[in-house]
C-alpha cells in the first residue's frame, strides 16, 4: 500500500506524479457520452471550429478525474477513507485531444479530525499542466485520512491470539458402571 498516513504529511509536502498520460478522443467521447453531457463543444467538431477554441475541448470533469486520479498512488492509496469535497476548482486552460497531462500536488493544511480520532483530514492542492507547462487544471481536495496510529491498534485487533503451551492431557474420568455390571457384583 504506497498511501501515506495522516501522520507521514506535512504542510508544504510536494509531490511529483511519475504518470503522464495523453488524453485520447475516445478518453473525451465516452467520458462525455458516459455522464450524459450532450455539450456540442466536446462532441460535434464541425461545430467546435467556430468556437474560440478552434476544436474539440475535453471535458473539463474528464480532467478533474484524470487530474486527482493520478496523485493517488503516492498520496491517498489504501490510506484514505474518503473524500470530502473539492473547492476551488479552475481550469485556467483548455485541453485538446493528444495533450499530455503531468500532476503536481502539495499538502496545504492538515488537522486532527474532532468527531473521527482514528482519521485526519489533509487538504490538497493538486495541479494538472500540459506539455508546454500551461497550468489546465487545479483544486482543493479534501480527504479524510488513516491515523497511523489507529491502523496499527485495528490490525491488532484482527492478528490470531497468541497460542498457549499445550495443556498436559488430563486424564479421563473414570466410566460410571451400568446397573447391570453393578448388580451382578452384589
């Protein structure tokens, strides 16, 4: 499980996403028919080039999801219980058919959760760049953590009790004679 702790950030902490991933017309087409949004401006090209765009734009949901989906391998992966919210969501750029996407994330603020102690709640900033470094996307996420702490004390809980030095075999009680036998001695 590659996910931090609530205890393992820091405020300022930086991550580096390694996955770079090129959105494809099909990632745009399905993501858009999938959720039902019927915007010409992602399905109808004859149409988009009239736009300021000149084309197609992707979906900006589609970047979202890609954008947060790929900092979860180092930030959230197994730890996270789930999230809260996402605030201030932009999308300063458009992005086009066979732009390639990279991530940036950074821990903004971290605090104790005050009605869950076994959990944190650790705030995201996650940004999403092209391949010429225009800033496309960004927000704050919220996600409610795994206290390390905590994880530790709950597998205990589920970990085999430890075994006993087997007991000496007692020995059986003696079987009780039947009335029969006993008469016969009398």
């Amino acid at each position: 499980m590659p996910g931090l702790y609530f205890e393992e950030f820091s405020v300022g902490q930086k991550f580096q996403h390694p996955i770079r991933r090129t959105v494809t017309e099909a990632d745009n087409v399905f993501f858009t028919a999938m959720t039902h949004n019927p915007a010409q401006l992602h399905l109808d090209e004859e149409y988009a080039k009239g736009t300021e765009f000149g084309a197609r734009i992707v979906n900006s949901l589609f970047t979202l999801g890609l954008m947060i989906g790929i900092s979860v391998g180092e930030t959230t992966l197994g730890t996270t219980v789930a999230n809260l919210g996402m605030d201030e969501v932009r999308f300063p750029k458009p992005v086009f058919h066979g732009d390639t996407l990279r991530v940036e994330t950074e821990v903004s603020e971290l605090r104790k959760s005050s009605s869950r102690p076994e959990n944190g709640i650790v705030i995201f900033i996650h940004r999403a760049f092209n391949q010429r470094d225009e800033l496309v996307a960004v927000c704050k996420r919220s996600a409610l953590m795994l206290r390390k702490v905590f994880s530790a004390q709950a597998e205990d809980l589920f970990k085999p009790a430890p075994k006993d030095k087997p007991a000496a075999k007692a020995k059986a009680p003696p079987k009780p004679k039947s009335k029969a036998k006993a008469k016969k001695k009398k």
